[in-house]
C-alpha cells in the first residue's frame, strides 16, 4: 500500500510541476518579443459602406480614432477637402491601440509613430505600415468601402 501511494504522490507531483511549467510557458509567451512576428496581421474586413465618422469631425491633415460596429479600432485620417484615408488603428509592433496626435499616431506602449495620413512607419520599433481600411466620403460621412 506504501509503495501504491508513493508511486501516486510522485505523478501527482510531477503533474503538478509540469503543468505549472507548462502555464509558466503560455504565461511568457503572451508577453511577447520584440520581434515582429505577429505584426501585419489584418483585421477581418468591415462591412462595406459602414459609417466610421462624420467628415467634418475631422481636420484637413490630421486623424480621428473612430469604432467601427463591429468593435474593431480604427483610424480616419483626411487628407485634403474631399479626400480621406482609413487604417487598423492596432500597431504593428506588438497590436497596442495607437492614437492621434496632430499629423502622427502615436503607440503608447513602445513609442512607435505612424504618418497619420498615410500609416507609414515615422520612428519604430514597429517597421510595417498599418493596414489600410478601404474608405469613402458618402452623404458627409466617411463610410467603408
């Protein structure tokens, strides 16, 4: 009967420090690297003529964060008058939410900045643009096209 607890105890044990090895290891990789291995992953496609904002929310050279319905980030950038430019508002570093600031979109976790009219990388770490949202002027809104 010893030898059959004993012989118990020590799976129960080994189990328990292999799977607290292996919740260490999940736990570590959700920290991530500052690689960018998962950056440039795009959002699932927004529903076309999804409204985002009003045009006159945004200023002529700068952008606006706005939610799409389906919950997903997204910026609203207006390039001149009429025309406008949309992007996944997930930086491509390690998926922060980035914001506006004037002509820039600024990530607040690592300090990545992004053209705001037209999400290219400005200062990294992030190195890959943001995806671009398809985008068009519609009855004064900016809509998704």
């Amino acid at each position: 009967m010893t030898a059959e607890l004993h012989s118990r105890r020590t799976v129960l044990t080994t189990g328990a420090t292999v799977a607290g090895v292996a919740v260490g290891a999940v736990a570590l990789s959700a920290c991530g690297s500052s690689d960018d291995s998962k950056s440039g992953t795009a959002q699932a496609p927004i529903a076309a003529g999804t409204p985002l904002v009003a045009l006159t929310d945004v200023p002529v050279g700068q952008a606006k964060a706005a939610k799409a319905p389906d919950g997903s980030d997204v910026i609203v950038a207006r390039t001149s008058d009429s025309a406008v430019a949309a992007f996944s508002a997930i930086c491509t570093h390690q998926g922060c939410t980035v914001a506006p600031k004037g002509a820039d979109l600024v990530c607040p976790c690592h300090g990545s900045v992004f053209n705001a009219l037209t999400g290219e990388v400005k200062q990294g770490p992030a190195n890959k643009p943001l995806p671009a949202v398809a985008v068009k002027v519609e009855n004064g809104k900016v809509v998704t096209g």
